[in-house]
C-alpha cells in the first residue's frame, strides 16, 4: 500500500512538473511571439518611412528638374528675342544707310 502511494506521488511530481514545463514553454512561445510582431512591426514602419521619403526626395528632384527646364526655355526665348531684335536694328541701319547713300548719289546728281 504504501509502495503505491509513494508511486502515485511521485506520478503526481511528474505530472505537475510536465505542467510547470509546459507552462514555461506557452510563455516563451507567447513571448517570442510578441517580439517577433513587434519587431516586424518596426521593420515594416521603417520600410514605411523609407519608401516615404523616397518619393518626396523623388517629387523634389522632378520639381527642381521642371524648374531648371522652365529657366532654360525662358532664357532661351529671351535670348530669341534679343536675337531678332539686334537682327532686325541691324537690317533697319543697313536699310537707312543704304537709302542715304541712294539719296545722296540722288542729290550730287542733280
């Protein structure tokens, strides 16, 4: 009787600590768990951010890009004009000149 009571105990020890162990083991998976989540977490607002700021660098550079385009177009047409205006001084000058020299033979003429 008492071979068996101390049998039935030491089964009862046994259970308990298979329990305790299966307790420890719930925990840790439930911790590493969290942490894994977490950690994804993080990485993922990380990756986040990162793409985030990529396209505003992105947007920038297109903006800074449109900008110099624009200047470049402008001072090109200014410089178009100034072009055509210095051309077309010069066309009137030749044009007065010539029509003075034609006025002036004209005039010894007579």
């Amino acid at each position: 009787h008492a071979h068996h009571h101390a049998h039935v105990l030491r089964l009862h020890a046994h259970e308990q600590r298979l329990h305790a162990l299966h307790h420890a083991h719930v925990l840790w998976v439930h911790a590493h768990h969290h942490a894994y989540v977490l950690r994804f977490h993080a990485h993922y607002h990380a990756y986040e951010q990162r793409l985030h700021a990529h396209h505003h660098a992105h947007e920038q550079r297109l903006h800074a890009h449109h900008h110099a385009h624009v200047l470049r177009l402008h001072a090109h047409h200014h410089a178009h004009v100034l072009w055509v205006h210095a051309h077309h001084h010069a066309y009137v000058l030749r044009f007065h000149a010539h029509y003075h020299a034609h006025e002036q033979r004209l005039h010894a003429h007579h």
